[in-house]
C-alpha cells in the first residue's frame, strides 16, 4: 500500500518551488507577493537592502495566512535618499529613472497576469516618491484594461492604523520589522548613544531607532498580517 501524497501547502516561496508545487498552491490560492523594495543607504545601523528584506518578510507572514506564492524581492528603485538635494548620504544606494520603474512594473503585473495570478499583491517597502505613487499608476492603469487580474499596490503603513506604526526611514517602524524577519541585518550599537538621532547625520526620519525590538516588529507584522488578509479576500471576492 503505497504512503498517501502529503497536503499541498498553502503557499511558498515561488523560485524554491518546483512546477508541479507551484501549480498545486496556485490552484488552491491564485495569489502572487511582489515584494518590491531597493537598495538605499538605512543609516549604520541597518541593512542597504532594508525595504526589500522588509517586504519580503511581510509578505511570507501574509502568504502564511492568505495562501499564495511569494516572489523575490525587487530590488530596483527610484528617488532613494542618494537624491535627496539637502543631504549627505550619497553612498551605498542605488538610483534608477523613474521610466526604468515603470516598465520594470508594467512587465512584472503583464508577465503575472500571463501566469494566470487572480490576485498581485506589490507591497513597496520604499516609499519615496515619486517612486511610490508611479507604482501605483502603473497598477491602476493595468487594472483599467484587465478583469482577469488585479494588481494590489500598497506599503505597510498604508494598512497599519498610524497608532500603531508611521512612514518612517530607518526609524522604529522599519528596525522593528527588520529585528523580527532578519535580526542579523541590524545593529542598534551603531546608532548614537548621545543624542537622538538624525535624518541629516544618521539617515533617520522617524521615531528614534534605539526604542526598536523584534517583539514590536512582531506586533507590526501582525496589525498588517490583518489589514492585508482582509483586503486580498475582498479583491478576490469582487473578482
């Protein structure tokens, strides 16, 4: 009697899975995660790849609720701090042009949609603008002309209530989610002990990074865990 086949899982990470392992999940969740972050000097004390690494690990937590397939991350940004016209930090960030972002996100929803996704979830871990509201066009501008698929484009904060975390660079908000998905990625003794840091000499816009924790990043993880489940059931139910 031979051993019966195990469960399909609910959802993976789409370039560790096998075809045959991606259509099963696919049948059962039509769901993609485009984590979509960039590669941006976070200051000392956090890693270049920040938002990336960030949305990455939101949407694993989410797909482990929602179902689905989480793709890598994007690592291609525009309007990083490199460009900020009043600030130092010239180093350790990439920059590409706004029209690179916008094909880069047309191919990425066309080539999705062509994969028979139901549902694209593109959550931005950078949002500088206006790198931030081109992904967004692009998404409204594909959802304009296609009933087979939607585009999701949103950021975390964008599905957190603002009591709980706020836009931030580098701050307590983005440390926190990096403590808990990618604890080796940060290093809060590199921050200043005397002073609170800065935008202009730390690269810190937001509430002071020394508060952060992987135990708040968890609490974050799961305000948008909740935010976001809800939001992915009411798009495929309208579908």
């Amino acid at each position: 009697m031979s051993a019966p086949n195990p469960p399909t899982p609910a959802w993976g990470l789409y370039e560790r899975l096998l075809p045959a392992e991606i259509e099963a999940i696919h049948a059962a969740h039509p769901v993609a995660y485009l984590p979509w972050g960039a590669l941006e000097y976070h200051g000392k004390h956090a890693a270049v790849g920040l938002d990336g690494l960030k949305a990455h690990g939101l949407c694993s937590a989410l797909a482990r609720t929602a179902g689905g397939l989480v793709l890598p991350p994007v690592y291609v940004a525009a309007n990083t701090i490199k460009t900020a016209p009043d600030l130092a930090h010239k180093r350790h960030s990439l920059d590409f042009t706004e029209n690179t972002l916008r094909v880069l996100a047309r191919e990425h929803f066309a080539q999705l949609a062509d994969e028979r996704f139901r549902v694209v979830f593109t959550l931005c871990g950078h949002v500088g603008q206006p790198h931030y509201d081109i992904i967004k066009d692009e998404a409204a501008q594909f959802n304009a002309t296609s009933t087979a698929t939607r585009i999701i484009a949103t950021s975390e904060t964008d599905l957190i209530d603002k009591s709980i975390v706020i836009v931030n660079h580098a701050a307590l908000g983005e440390v926190s989610f990096l403590m808990h998905t990618a604890p080796d990625c940060v290093d809060l003794t590199r921050l200043p002990v005397d002073r609170v840091p800065s935008l202009e000499q730390d690269a810190v816009w937001g509430p002071d990074p020394r508060e952060s924790s992987a135990e708040k990043g968890a609490a974050y993880t799961a305000a948008f865990v909740a935010g976001a489940a809800k939001l992915i059931n009411t798009t495929l139910a309208s579908l």
